[in-house]
C-alpha cells in the first residue's frame, strides 16, 4: 500500500502493477449535504472504505483509493446498497460528512 498527500486530497493505492487493466477507485469527497451516518460494520467491511475514512483527515477534500479491477463488482454494490437505504448522498463517520463513487481508471 502507498498513500499520497497533495493539498488537500489524498491518494492510496491499494493495487499491485495493473499490466494494462484498468484499476478501480473509490472516490471520497467533502460533502455539505445532511449525512446518513454509517455504522462500523459498514465501513469496516470494505478495505477500501476503510482506507478512504482513514486518510479523511480534518484538512483533507478528498481520497481516492486505487484497488485491484476484480474488487470492482464487490465495491459498486456495496456503495450502491449505501446509497439506496441514504435519503441524500451523503454519509457521515467519524464526525466527517462525504460522498461515495467509484471510478474506473
């Protein structure tokens, strides 16, 4: 793993060398919007969900968490179920407010 800092956002990579095959990323931002809050359970069950709660520090806009291509399915439909039981996009943990995407590429 390796962790990058630049201004205020922050990059992990949890991916080894992709040989040519597009990575994966989750995609946590700053968000004004009224949180749903997550539960430990929530984010702990994914690593990379984890990671990117982690590396949200108070001065922080951003994290974006590379993974492996074949993590792709397991994190949409994890972010998916968050965002279907969420009545705005919004989650809060750990007395951060953020939005969830995940990126190809």
């Amino acid at each position: 793993m390796t962790a990058v800092e630049c201004d205020s956002a922050r990059f992990v990579n949890l991916a080894h060398a992709s040989d040519g095959i597009q990575p994966t990323s989750l995609v946590l931002t700053d968000s004004d919007a009224e949180p749903t809050p997550l539960s430990p359970t929530e984010v702990l069950s994914m690593p990379e969900l984890q990671n990117a709660v982690a590396y949200f520090g108070e001065n922080t806009d951003s994290v974006r968490v590379r993974t492996q291509s074949e993590r792709r399915a397991a994190l949409e439909e994890h972010v998916d179920a968050l965002h279907e039981r969420a009545p705005t996009p919004a989650f809060e943990f750990g007395g951060r407010s953020f939005e969830l995407s995940v990126v190809v590429g």
